[in-house]
C-alpha cells in the first residue's frame, strides 16, 4: 500500500457508521411527519445509556485480547502495515460514538419535558447516533473476531490437567 492509502483506507472505514448514521438520521426527517409522543422515552434513554455503557465495556476488555496476541505473527504483520493504525481508529471510533450515545440521552432525559412529543430533530439526532455506534460497534466486533481467527493455534494456552505439588 502507498503512503496516502494507509492513512485514506483507515479514515473511510471510521466515517463508514458515521454516513450509516446521517442516513439513518434523515431518514427519520424524511419518514415522520410530526412530532411523537412516546410514554415511556425515559425508560428507552436509560436502555440507550445502559446498552452503550456495556457494549463499550466490551470494546475495552477486547484490547486485553488484542494484547494478548500481541507477539503471534497476525499483531507483528498489523504493526509493520497499516492495519494497526486502522485498528487504533477503529476502536476510537467506536468509543467515542459509545460515549456519545451516552451524552445524547443523559441530556435529552436532563433537558426534555417527559409530558410532551418529543421533536422530531430530536429523534433523527438520536436514531443517526445510535445507528453510527450500533454500525461502528459490528465493524469493530468483526475485526476483532477475524484477527481472533488468524492468530496461530500454537499461541493458545493450553491448560495442564495434571494437579501440581508444591515444592520444598
């Protein structure tokens, strides 16, 4: 790959959920006519926060694995390409849309009078943030499952089943 690929393939595949966002946002806009009043928006704000906070979660705890790898052949031919630059963009990517969501709902909850519709902007803004993260969380996943798959069966840890004896 040349120069001005390594960095230009690892930028559209960050703003990849970022276009499925916009999309999913105005069509929200172009779909609903009027404002909607949903009863129980606040319980759906607090599924948004939950859901996000535990799926980003998962996104830290798979770098562990991602570390874990780090000396096997697939994380050495990351490191000398451009694949670990898109990776770190990646999941960048995807925890900054995680937190975003998050945002997005505590003020919607903190700034929204529960009694009345809520704005139809209001509801493109959240559609297009939860679909960018929801996009941007499976291509994560799947990068990371296909890396799993590559790494080298002998850098799996095999488990002694023989009990062990102190020694004196």
């Amino acid at each position: 790959m040349s120069g001005k690929n390594q960095i230009l393939m690892p930028l559209l595949w960050a703003s990849l959920p970022i276009v499925i966002g916009l999309a999913a946002a105005f069509s929200v806009l172009a779909l609903v006519k009027k404002d909607i009043s949903i009863t129980n928006f606040e319980f759906l704000l607090n599924s948004a926060i939950t859901c996000a906070a535990t799926f980003t979660g998962f996104v830290l705890t798979s770098i562990s694995i991602l570390l874990g790898l780090g000396s096997c052949s697939v994380m050495c031919a990351l490191r000398e390409g451009s694949g670990f630059t898109e990776l770190k963009i990646l999941y960048s990517t995807t925890l900054v849309l995680g937190f975003v969501v998050i945002l997005f709902a505590t003020t919607s909850g903190a700034c929204l009078p529960f009694e009345k519709c809520i704005p139809k902007a209001l509801l493109s803004i959240g559609a297009g943030t939860i679909f960018s993260y929801l996009s941007s969380l499976l291509i994560t996943g799947f990068v990371l499952l296909k890396l799993i798959n590559l790494a080298p069966k002998e850098s799996a840890v095999s488990i002694d089943m023989k009990p062990s004896t102190p020694e004196e």
